[in-house]
C-alpha cells in the first residue's frame, strides 16, 4: 500500500511539473487573424536555443518561425514569413498556452491558443 502511494505522488509530482515547465514541445494551435479576419488553426513547436527559444508554427502550408524570449509564465515572439513579420505575447495555461499577435506596424490583435500535445 505504502509503495502504491509513493508512485501515485510520484507520478502526481510529475504531472505538476510538466504544467509548469517551460513551453518547450509540440501543440496544436487555434487562432484568429487581428480584427476577426479569419479563423485558422494548425501547429507549433517550440525548442530551447540558448536563452532563447525557437518557435516554428505551420499553418494553412505556411512555415512561419519565430525567435521567443521568457520563461514558465511567459512567452514573446518575433517572427517572420516570407515579407509577414510580426510580434506574439502568450501566458501559461496550464500545460498549454493562451496569447495575441498582430502584425508589424498592426493597430489590432488576434487571438491565439496552443494546446500540448
């Protein structure tokens, strides 16, 4: 009994910390172009590059990649496409991730959601 406690608070343990672990992995990501133009979703995966992250989303067949800077509780990103560039802030959600962009020089945002594979 003893032995099936300590892996059921092992394996709790391990859960907590996966939900407050960097945004490092692979997501599924949901959003909405800036002003409400349009609804799209698709991928994305985030890798650590130094102290800095790699952020490469995939959607609709366009490869957008991005350079972010943050932690457990926060992400920014620039990134860039082709001549589209633009600017992302997300939060922490759990093991996933809620944020808005927009595009540079843009005067609205657009919501965005990466939940973890």
């Amino acid at each position: 009994m003893r032995r099936l406690f300590v892996v059921s608070v092992a394996m709790l343990w391990s859960a907590v910390a996966a939900f407050a672990a960097e945004p490092i992995g692979s997501y599924k990501v949901e959003g909405a172009n800036p002003g409400g133009k349009g609804q799209y979703t698709g991928t994305v995966s985030v890798t650590k590059t130094g102290e800095t992250y790699q952020v490469i989303w995939v959607v609709l067949g366009t490869r957008y990649v991005g350079t972010g800077i943050g932690n457990k509780d926060f992400l920014a990103v620039s990134y860039k496409s082709g001549n589209d560039t633009g600017l992302a802030l997300y939060s922490a959600d759990g093991g996933n991730w809620v944020g808005v962009w927009t595009y540079a020089g843009g005067k609205e945002l657009g919501p965005e959601t990466w939940k973890r594979n």
